[in-house]
C-alpha cells in the first residue's frame, strides 16, 4: 500500500511538473493537473495536502533539473562563465518556464533566484582568481555577474536581442575580469533585496 501510495505521488508530481515546465503556471490548477494524469483532483489534496505544497514540490524538482541538467553544461571550462551561459542558454530555450521561475516569481520570496545566487555563490567560494577577495567584495562580483546575466537573459528570452555564445562570452569573461582584478565594484556592497526563504509559497 505504501508503494501504491509513492507511484500515485510520483505520478502527480511529474504530470504537474510536466504541465509547469510546457505552460508555465498560467494553466496550473487542481483541475488541469488532474486532467493531465488523467484522475480526479481528490488524489491531488490526499497526497500532497494543497496546491501549494504541490508547488513546494516542483520548485524542487526543478532546483534539481537546474543543479544536474542545466547548470552543468561546459562551455569554457571555467565554472563562473558557464554557469552565467548556462543559465542565459536556458532562458534561451525555455523562454515560458524561464519567465515562470525566475520572473513572475510563483513561489513566493524570490526562491528561485535565491536557489541561483546562492549556487553562484558556492561556485566563486572555489574560485582561485577571487581567492583574494573579501566576503563583501566576493559578494559584490555574485550580484555583478547575476545583474549581467539576467539582464542577458530576460533579453534573449523575449527575442528582444540575439547574441552569439560567443559574445556572451566576451562579455561575461570582461565583467567578471572587471570586477575580481580592478574591484570595480568596491562603493559598498550591493544589496540583494530577497527573503532568502521558501516558506512562504503563493496561495492557489
């Protein structure tokens, strides 16, 4: 029984990712998760409790598609750029589900770019070139790269530009050159207005 339990989870919880990631979360509702696995909306609520936690379980399903599918593409060979390219890429290709992650923010708190940042974060913390920095310094070269390649990639991802990779890369490996070696961002330390939480989901 246990194991029926699990399969019947499992199965709602990949017929609602599949829906968030082909539609976003503009169709995503009881109803039409329930159409998708072809049940009724009651094993949704029995399994999962609400919608919302339903959503919990998504973000992170998707936090690990992003962490062993998406920002594990090598590009260049150093991490920091590639994982700026990847990131951008994936805006690329996924323009809906980018757009429903990361800027109409459904979860709440900003979760998903705190998942982000925070990767960054963990990625310049073995950086050899930033070694030297210190924490707000390390910290000012994050939010410099993350303010670059979100910009790149809300841009790519409403084909209001078209970039090559390998201008993305110029313009990344400058920036981030920039502000390890000249410390162009040493006025104080940028703030990054998040709640770093994941508690507090949008209600459905």
């Amino acid at each position: 029984m246990v194991r029926k339990k699990q399969i019947i989870r499992e199965r709602i919880l990949t017929g609602a990712y599949q829906l968030v990631v082909a539609q976003g979360f503009t169709h995503f509702t009881a109803r039409n998760v329930a159409l998708a696995i072809h049940c009724s909306t009651q094993p949704l609520y029995q399994e999962f409790g609400s919608m919302a936690n339903l959503k919990q379980a998504i973000l992170l399903k998707l936090q690990h598609y992003l962490v062993n599918e998406v920002y594990n593409r090598q590009v260049t060979g150093n991490r920091m750029l590639d994982m700026a390219l990847d990131y951008i890429k994936f805006a690329q290709d996924n323009p809906e589900l980018y757009h429903a992650i990361f800027v109409e923010d459904h979860f709440g708190t900003n979760a998903m770019h705190d998942f982000t940042y925070g990767y960054g974060q963990r990625l310049l913390a073995h950086y050899k070139p930033a070694k030297q920095l210190s924490a707000a310094a390390s910290e000012n070269v994050i939010t410099g790269m993350w303010i670059i390649a979100q910009g790149i990639a809300s841009l790519v991802s409403s084909s209001f530009i078209t970039i090559s990779e390998k201008q993305a890369i110029n313009l990344l490996r400058a920036a981030l050159y920039d502000f390890i070696h000249n410390n162009r961002l040493e006025d104080g330390q940028i703030t990054v207005n998040s709640l770093q939480q994941l508690d507090q989901l949008t209600k459905i």
